[in-house]
C-alpha cells in the first residue's frame, strides 16, 4: 500500500516524464514550488518506489523513469481526465458540423483529429464490412467488355468492383439485371448475397436476361467480399517525431506492425465497451512493446459499430488522450445516430 507522499511523487514523476522524455532525479522534483519534502526525504521515497516496481534507472547515474507496473497503476489510480482548452473544443465540434454523405467520411475526419491533437498517430476501425447490408447496386458499363459493379451499403460505404461484361450484355439487360438485384437484394447482408444470389436470384435471371452463365459469371465475381476488415490511420509519421523512436530498427518494426493485420486483430480482441488502456508488453505485440494503446468504441442505435485508437510511446499524455478520444467518440456516435435518423 503506497502512503500518499509516495502517491503524489510517483504521479508528479510520471507527469514530468512524459513531458520532458527525461529521467527525474529527486533534487528537480525538490525544486517544484508544489513540492515541500527535503532531497533526502524525496531520494529516499523514489528509491522505495523502485524497490517496489513503480520506477526504474535506466542508468546507474541517472534519474527515474516509471516502469509498466507504474504506468498501470498510475492509469488505475491516478489517472484523471485532461481539461481540453477553449478553443481545441470549438476546433474539433467544428469539425463534425459539415455534412458527412458517408460513414467513412466521418471517421476519417476522427482518425484525422485524433492524430492531430494527440500527435500520436490514430487507428480506426470500420463497420465489419460483412455485417453492412446492400443498400443500392448498379452496374456501369465502361467499354465493350468492362463494366464496373456499385454496391451502397446502410452505412454509406461505396464499394466498386471492375468486372467483365460480355458483349452479349446490352443496356436493356443491364437494367433488368440492376432492377432485379435491387429488389432480391435490398437490405441483404453482404456476407448473405452469394447465397442469395444463387438460391434466389438465378432462376430469375435465367428468365430475364440473355447469356445468362456469363451474367451469373459477372455477378458471382462482382459479389464476393474479399476483405471485410476496414482500418483507418492517421498521423503514422508522428511516433518517429517520439525520442523513443529513433533507432531504425524500432520505427522498422513499428511500421510492419501498423502496416499488417496483427494490430486489427489486436484491437478486434479488445473488450466491446468502454475505454481501454493496454501499456507495453500487455500488447502482446512484438513490435509495440515501448507503446501503450488506448480503445474505445461507437455505436449506432447502440450497437458497437467500430473502433477508435490511439497509439503511442509508453510515455504517453493519457490525461489528454483518454479526454480527447471519449470525446472524439461520442461526437461520432452523434454523428452516425443523426444520419441513420435522417436515412428513416
């Protein structure tokens, strides 16, 4: 059990920590004009603390850092939210004032503040594109034998596929085929249009449309859904501009983890609700060991929708962004509510 002299010194460190990036030794901390314990009292203290697990030397001569176990209970126990200024406030509700025309539109635009305001860099992730349902579908023709599939999800996600379109294939079949579709299919889920496709839909079109296989062809190939994960970042420049990112190898291996399907399967594991903190090792990622990953989610109608996170060096401003991605996150909820009413 830590005394509250032990309380106050380990989060007045942390706090120093994360904004200078350099070990605190005990005579700084004795400068503070909040601080009226003496050198030795302080040394003393911070050399319990380490005992303990809540700091460590980097070096023999060197000040304190805090360690994952000070970090964890400093998030558990100390942490209180960050007071956003004026005007960052009035900068980021103004950002969600314009009118979105799609779901991936707005939480760009959250990836993008995200990024900005915490210069860390952000991850978001989409509606599991399996789990959207077909809005509207329409097949373009853009040469003698190339068309291009549209499908509108109830999300406002586009998704466009180039396919082969016979010569056989005229305007008029064209439009019995998007008609057709767009009343079998209409509010389908897209993991479901395959099997819709062939159990309800091909007997139709046999007796619809001429060269029918090579329709079936077309559409079988236009409806498949090969990567249903959608993931958004922004700002992954802004973890080099971090002093614990400047060896290549680090940044090197930072990247293979941003740029690989690890970390989406790592933030999909993360609870469903609320506001979570992961700090270093308990990434279970090689690659993000020195960072600490903060979650939380949006919803539409309430039900979870997707997620939003921040990755950052260990020595992370969790009081801003803890602040900054709840509210980023109840802003697009908003969002996402007010346009799924409009759509009724």
């Amino acid at each position: 059990m830590l005394t509250e002299r032990q309380l106050f010194l380990l989060q007045l460190l942390v706090n120093d920590y994360v904004v200078s990036a350099e070990p605190v030794g005990s005579r700084s901390i004795a400068k503070r004009e909040d601080v009226h314990f003496s050198p030795a009292t302080i040394r003393n203290e911070l050399a319990d603390l380490e005992e303990m697990g809540y700091l460590e030397k980097t070096h023999l001569s060197s000040g304190r850092v805090p360690s994952e176990k000070g970090y964890r209970f400093y998030v558990d126990h100390l942490l209180s939210p960050a007071l956003l200024p004026d005007d960052e406030m009035g900068n980021i509700r103004d950002a969600y004032q314009k009118k979105f025309s799609e779901t991936e539109e707005l939480i760009r635009v959250t990836a993008k503040i995200l990024s900005e305001f915490t210069n860390y860099t952000a991850i978001m992730i989409g509606p599991e594109l399996l789990e959207m349902k077909m809005k509207h579908i329409q097949l373009v023709k853009l040469s003698p034998t190339q068309g291009v599939l549209i499908i509108v999800t109830d999300t406002g996600h586009v998704e466009n596929r180039v396919v082969s379109v016979p010569d056989s294939i005229k305007a008029e079949d064209i439009e019995k085929i998007v008609n057709i579709l767009n009343e079998k299919l209409n509010m389908v889920p897209l993991y479901q249009l395959q099997n819709r496709l062939n159990a309800e839909i091909a007997d139709v079109l046999r007796n619809h449309v001429r060269d029918y296989k090579r329709v079936m062809s077309l559409l079988t190939e236009g409806l498949t859904i090969n990567d249903p994960e959608q993931i958004f970042y922004s700002g992954k420049s802004n973890m080099f501009s971090q002093p614990e990112f400047q060896d290549v190898d680090k940044i090197i291996s930072l990247l293979n983890v941003l740029e690989g399907k690890e970390i989406v399967r790592e933030l999909m594991n993360m609870p469903a609700k609320g506001l979570h903190i992961r700090i270093g090792r308990e990434n279970k990622l090689i690659g993000i060991e020195d960072c600490s990953l903060i979650t939380t989610t949006y919803s539409i109608g309430g039900e979870h929708l997707g997620t939003v996170a921040v990755i950052g060096p260990k020595r992370m401003a969790y009081p801003r962004v803890v602040t900054l991605i709840d509210l980023v996150s109840k802003l697009l909820t908003e969002n996402l509510n007010k346009q799924e009413r409009k759509e009724r």
